[in-house]
C-alpha cells in the first residue's frame, strides 16, 4: 500500500466522529438578524424603498450606520412600526 494512502487511512480513523447537533445549535438556526438592509426592510414590510427612506427621515423607523454608506434598520425598530413589541 503506497504510504499516502496509508497515512489518510490513518488520518480518518483518527479523527473523533463528528459532533451531533443540539438544541442550541438548532436555534441558531431559526434566529432572525439583528439589522436589515432598507431594502430587506421594503420587502418584509410590502413597501417601498423610498417610503422607507421617507420613514427613516420622518424618525419612524431607526437606523444604525456602522460605516460610510451603510445603513442598517434594527428589527427591534421594525416590530414597533408593526405593533409586534
């Protein structure tokens, strides 16, 4: 048997067998983001973009700016406009 052969052979018999999944790791899953682009807002919302840059102006809608050119709509914000917190 040539020796790279052996040598992953030997390799997968000792590697520990993989991890089941638990409870947590099925959560994680089933999280919703924290933040939304506006455009993922328009679209969770049934609305368009420019009403949510016109709720965003208007305060109705929160907005988080990590960077130059980024904005981000917490969906704690978004579960207030909806009634939902």
């Amino acid at each position: 048997m040539p020796r790279t052969i052996m040598t992953a052979a030997l390799l997968k018999r000792s590697q520990p067998p993989p991890k089941q999944r638990g409870a947590a790791d099925r959560s994680l899953a089933s999280l919703e983001p924290v933040a939304v682009r506006p455009v993922d807002a328009a679209r969770m919302l049934r609305v368009s973009r420019r009403t949510i840059g016109l709720w965003m102006k208007d305060g109705k809608l929160a907005t988080i700016r990590p960077s130059a050119g980024v904005i981000l709509i917490p969906m704690t914000s978004i579960h207030e406009l909806l009634g939902d917190a």
